[in-house]
C-alpha cells in the first residue's frame, strides 16, 4: 500500500465518530445482505422424515413434500407448529421474524395496520396491507443502497472520463463541453422521471424499471462531480510529471489513467459517502411520489407514503423515519471523516 494511502487510513481510524460510524455501517449492510437468514417466510431448516431442507436459498418445496394436501409452497410456519406436536420427530427451524416483506398477514375479526407485538413477532408492527414493517424496511434498506451504489459508480465512471478529458485536453474539447454540460442542466429532472414513469407499460417488471430509473438519473447526476473533476485535471496537468511524463513519450490515454487519475482520486473518494446519501434520499423522494421503483418492491418511500396517509398508525412513519436518520447520519459521519482523513493539506504528495 502507498505510504500516503497508509498514513491516511490511519488517520481516519484515529477520528472515532467517522471510524465507529463506518464499522457499525458495515454491521448494518452484512446484517441487510443475510436479511432472508433472519427476516423471511421460508424456513432456515426442515427435519423431515430424516433428511434435511434448506428452503430459505433453494427452490421451493410444496406442501406435498413435508406430507400436506396443497401442491404450492409450504407454510412453514403452520409447518413449524405441526410439527412441534409431542412425539413427532420433525422440525422447523424458522427465522426471527418469519414474515416475508411481500406477505400479507391477516387476523381474523381485524384488519389491518396491526401495531408492534412481540406475540404476533411484528414488531414494528404492519402496513395497511398486512406486510412486516421491519421487514419492508430491511428489504427496502437493501434495495436503496444497492441502487444508490449502482447509481455512483456508473456517475463517477462517466463524471471522471469526460471530467478528466476536458481538463486535460483544455481548447475547444472543454469549451463544447462546458456549453453542453450547461445547456443540460437547463432540463428539469422531475419533468423527465414522470415522463417516463408514465410511459413504460405497467407489464414491464421491476428490475426493467429500476434500471430505466437508474439511467435517468446517472445522466443527470454526473454533472456536478464531471466538474470537480475537470478542475482537478486542469490544475494536474501544469506539473512537473505530467510534462516529465509527455517528454518520455507517454500518450494522453497512459498520462490520464496512470498519472492524473491517482492524483486526484481523493477528490472520489471523499464525494463518495456523500453521494450514497444523495442516491438513497432521492430514490426515496421519488417513491414517496410515487415516480420511483413500482409496488409492491419493498421501499423506505412507500413506507412514508402509508404512515403519511395512516397517522391512526403512528409506528409506521415513526419506524422509516427513525431509520433513515440513523442511516444518514452514519453515512454523513464517514464523510466527514473521509473528507478530513483524506485532505491534501494534511497528506500530499508534494511539498
């Protein structure tokens, strides 16, 4: 590892709240990524009639296989307390919370929002269609960050190839540039995310809208660090290695990914803990209008969207709202300390 890499990481671990903010982060994404291990309908393990099955990551079983009368998926939880009679030698093994975040859950003699029990196992209680809170958060978690991950790569891939062009090659390429990145700025992003929430056909699954979403906004969004970078590149390309570099007879493809690019990768890195949050807000912004990824996807959006619209049912908001804060704030705590661990006047390569 560089020297100056090193002497920067050491920093950021010695600043405690941008470090602990970034370990308990990291808890909360392992914990997101195994959430079928503890938040799921399906069962972790099945002990029937000896032999062992793990529906949680295979196929589906039918209820016929654990010896029911219904050809489709098993209930698993009606399983479990079958099973659970004395003498039977079977079991189900379920997780935690053992509601999926599409499943719909009711009670006979109510409707739902039912509110937190720990007897019923929700225990941030249900949406107006009978679907676990807790789990339509962690699923959502997932969804959002995953997006928001996807939208800053493919905005900091675009952002640095032209940022970095136009300020290395300067004259009428960054000119054109300039004129084109400010005409495009004039096209309001709203606008443009109705027009096409409202054109692609309802049949189209999720994963095809996500990514038309996806698109709409890395096109909109790499602007700003297209900018930072332009500028980063312009500055570069007056010192000494460069002109050393051009003397070898290095060409201007070797000059900008092995020379100006290490250089001012700092810049990356510190916009990056802010840009996930900027993803993970506005995805939720769009759902909450109904713009973003369509229902019934698991989204902190709609969550807000039902809470606003139930306030009879105050644990709904108050739980989404409680964890898009701890989240942000994390997120924001890293920054800060990216930000500082990694400030070229504390660590630079040149004196």
């Amino acid at each position: 590892m560089n020297p100056i890499t090193r002497r920067r990481l050491q920093h950021f671990r010695s600043l405690k709240r941008g470090y602990w903010s970034f370990l308990i982060f990291a808890a909360i994404i392992l914990v997101a990524a195994l959430a079928e291990l503890w938040i799921n309908q399906r069962a972790i393990v099945v002990s029937y009639d000896g032999r062992l099955y793990f529906p949680t990551y295979a196929s589906q079983y039918s209820g016929e296989e654990f010896g029911q009368d219904y050809p489709y998926e098993a209930n698993y939880r009606a399983l479990k307390e079958q099973f659970a009679a004395p003498g039977n030698p079977n079991w189900v093994l379920m997780p935690l919370i053992p509601y999926g975040p599409d499943e719909s859950v009711y009670r006979e003699g109510s409707f739902p929002p039912y509110p937190p029990s720990a007897r019923t196992q929700h225990y941030l209680g249900t949406d107006p269609l009978g679907r676990d809170v807790l789990a339509r958060l962690v699923y959502g978690f997932r969804i959002a960050l995953g997006f928001s991950l996807g939208l800053m790569a493919c905005t900091y891939l675009l952002a640095i190839l032209i940022g970095c062009a136009m300020g290395y090659f300067g004259g009428w390429f960054d000119l054109t540039g300039q004129r084109l990145m400010e005409i495009w700025t004039n096209i309001p992003f709203l606008y443009v995310v109705i027009i096409l929430a409202s054109t692609i056909p309802p049949a189209v699954g999720a994963p095809a809208r996500i990514g038309a979403l996806l698109a709409v906004m890395v096109i909109f969004n790499w602007i700003a660090m297209a900018n930072y970078m332009r500028t980063a590149a312009y500055r570069e390309r007056a010192r000494d290695y460069i002109a050393a570099a051009r003397v070898i007879g290095a060409g201007p493809l070797r000059i900008i990914f092995r020379h100006l690019l290490p250089n001012t990768l700092s810049i990356v890195v510190t916009f990056i803990p802010f840009t996930v949050v900027a993803g993970i807000t506005a995805l939720t912004a769009l759902d909450f209008l109904g713009f973003g990824i369509p229902p019934p996807t698991p989204s902190w959006g709609e969550l807000l969207q039902q809470g606003t619209n139930r306030l009879d049912a105050p644990w709904i908001v108050a739980s989404t709202f409680v964890a898009m804060v701890v989240v942000l704030t994390l997120v924001t705590f890293i920054g800060e300390g990216i930000r500082e661990a990694f400030d070229p006047k504390k660590f630079s390569y040149f004196r």
